[in-house]
C-alpha cells in the first residue's frame, strides 16, 4: 500500500531505477562565454577611405571537447575576413563556447546535439558578437546568415561514410564536424 501511487517513485507511470538512480536523457546549456576575440582593423585609417566594396570570407569551425563525463565545452569558432582591393578592411575571430551537461545520452545522440543543436542555440549570440564588434571598427554591422547545423552535420555524416565506403554506417564523425 505504502508503494502504490507514490508520487514521489511514480510521477510518470514508469517504474522509477533502483535506489533513485536517475536514468532518463537529461542535457542542458550550463554556461556560454567568449574564449577568444581578436578584432583587427590592420589598415586604419586608410581602410576608411576603401574604394572598392570589401569581399567577406567567412569560415566556421566546430569542435567540441569532454570537460568531465557530464560536461562538455562546445566551441564555435567563426572568423570573418573583409577584403577590399586597396587591402584587408577587418579581420574578426571569435571562439564562442558553451558548456553542455549532458547525462544518460547515448554517443550517437550526443555526438549530434554536440555538433548540430548546440551550434544552433551558440550562434545567434557569437552572431551578435561580431556584428557589435565590427560596428564598433566604424563599419556597417556585419549580421552574418543563418547556418543550417543540422544540415551541414548530416553532410559531413555522409561524407565520412562514402569516405569509408559505407562501412560503419551510423558512425558519428570524429573530431570538428
């Protein structure tokens, strides 16, 4: 009697872990900060007076690290390069990262948030960051596009299994994705 229709054991109908443990997928965003910011202006104040329209490269790079078995930092690396014909106009390097606890995932699943949800939750405020950052050089803010995440994790999937000639189907990719 003492047993049934505890709400403390039974909240959700499932019979709970023994000695309540807890067993269910839990993953969170603990913490975000700037690791590293360079923001270079290396022609001033002659790049004021640029002609020509600067050409953007912008290259992105994720990678993601175990901090301790339930912690892990995300790093979501983007720098921005303007290039006008007369020379470099401003160079922006952010790492931008985000301390994800995750517990009772299985690898696949959190080799997947790790590389694709959580550069989607990151970017809109390393976004931000550089678009103040290249306001604050004197130029126009810079508000870089959306990035499909999920998209470009499921190319690189892909890419590695033709790679190995679809041996290991359903193997996460190692290493920056």
């Amino acid at each position: 009697m003492a047993d049934e229709g505890n709400i403390l054991t039974d909240l959700d109908g499932n019979q709970g872990a023994a000695n309540g443990a807890d067993n269910q997928p839990a993953i969170g965003l603990i913490s975000q900060y700037i690791k590293d910011l360079s923001v270079e202006n290396p022609n001033a104040p002659k790049s004021y007076q640029f002609k020509s329209q600067p050409q953007l490269d912008v290259q992105l790079n994720i990678n993601a690290q175990g901090i301790d078995g339930e912690v892990h930092e995300v790093t979501l690396k983007i720098t921005v390069t303007a290039k006008a014909n007369e020379g470099t106009s401003y160079i922006v390097d952010l790492d931008y990262c985000g301390l994800i606890g995750m517990r009772n995932v299985p690898d696949d699943q959190a080799h997947a948030f790790l590389y694709a949800e959580a550069p989607r939750i990151l970017f809109p405020f390393a976004r931000r960051i550089i678009a103040d950052a290249v306001r604050d050089l004197g130029f126009a803010p810079l508000l870089l596009d959306p990035v499909d995440f999920q998209g470009l994790y499921v190319q690189q999937l892909n890419q590695r299994q033709a790679e190995q000639g679809g041996m290991g189907a359903g193997t996460p990719p190692t290493g920056n994705a």
